[in-house]
C-alpha cells in the first residue's frame, strides 16, 4: 500500500508541476495586451482564465486536509472579472496559490490518504479531490496554450512535439533511455528542440 499511495503522489505532483510549466511557458510568450484579450464575447482571457485557476488553489488548497475546498471567503465569480488586476498582480496570485497547492500536497502521509475531505459539503478521498483538480487545472492550462499559440501564430514557440518530428522525437527518447537517463517529463519537449535546433 504504501508504493502505491506514494507513486500516485509523485506522480500527481509532477503532473501538477508539468501543467503549470506548460502554462507558465505559454503565458510568457504573449504581451500584456494579448494577456487580457478575449477572442469573442463568451470567452475568457488569458489574465481570467489565471485568475479563476489561482482562485482555485488558494480555496481548494489551504488547510487542504482540515476544511472545506470552498472556503468562505473565496468570491468564484469575481474571478471572471478584471477588477483593478494588473498582469503583474494576477501573476503573483497565480504564483502564491500553486505555492499554496505544493505546500499542502507534497508532505502528505499515507495515514492523511485514508482521510475523507468535502468541497461544496461533498465528501471525497484525498486521492479522488487531487484528480478533481488535476483535471480541472489541464482543461485550463489547455485553454491558455490555445490562446496563446492563438495570438502569438507564426511565432510561437511549440511547447509540444513540432509537426512532422514525431519519429525524430522517439528516437531521441529512445536514445535516451538507452544511455540510462532519468525519465523525462511528459509535458516539456524543450530538451528535443534545443538539441535539434543546435544541429
């Protein structure tokens, strides 16, 4: 049991740390005004979209084991507003609530996954409510990579696999689990393009 608990939590960590990365290396990408711009009337920006995932870190993940995921004093639907936000103030929002994320999930124990936590009244395991959020963070993360390789176009900077290398990128991971190497993170392809790019 306790391989078990402790695999899945490495590996939720990394996951959580690959969907920020992969987040973080979109947003910088864009300028400010793109960062705030809506593609139409029904969709977020990439600031609101920031916004609503911090928001969520900071709920869902203080006192994590302790207290409801929907905290008092959380107003969700402020979230979907600019309100006096600057990019600089909604950055270090988002970067204080994955803090608070990785601050409360990194040193739990086995005995904590025995434990039962509520978000909204509604019970669930620790290993079902870090699920809950693992795929509620990718479907946004998901959202910020489109918009941004949306407005940056012919120049942005892949974050995945370029057209037309798949082949050229398993033999690179092939070449490196020959050599021995640590296992790569699933989400960052950067090593592959700086390689190819130096040949």
């Amino acid at each position: 049991m306790e391989e078990f608990w402790s695999n899945y939590l490495t590996d939720a960590v990394r996951s959580f740390r690959s969907y920020k990365k992969l987040a973080d290396r979109a947003i910088e990408q864009v300028s400010d005004e793109e960062f705030f711009a809506v593609i139409d009337a029904e969709s977020n920006s990439i600031a609101i979209i920031v916004k609503h995932i911090a928001g969520n870190l900071h709920s869902r993940w203080r006192l994590f084991l302790t207290t409801d995921g929907e905290k008092p004093d959380r107003n969700r639907d402020t979230e979907f507003e600019i309100i006096e936000d600057t990019r600089e103030s909604l950055e270090k929002f988002w970067e204080t609530g994955w803090r608070t994320l990785f601050e409360n999930i990194e040193p739990l124990t086995e005995k904590d996954f025995s434990k039962t936590i509520t978000i909204r009244g509604e019970p669930h395991t620790v290993v079902e409510a870090i699920n809950r959020q693992l795929t509620h963070y990718s479907y946004h993360v998901g959202q910020i990579v489109f918009l941004a390789k949306h407005f940056r176009s012919a120049e942005w900077k892949t974050l995945s696999v370029p057209k037309n290398r798949s082949a050229d990128f398993n033999r690179f991971l092939a070449e490196k689990q020959a050599a021995g190497e640590a296992k790569t993170d699933r989400f960052d392809v950067s090593e592959f393009a700086n390689e190819t790019s130096e040949n």
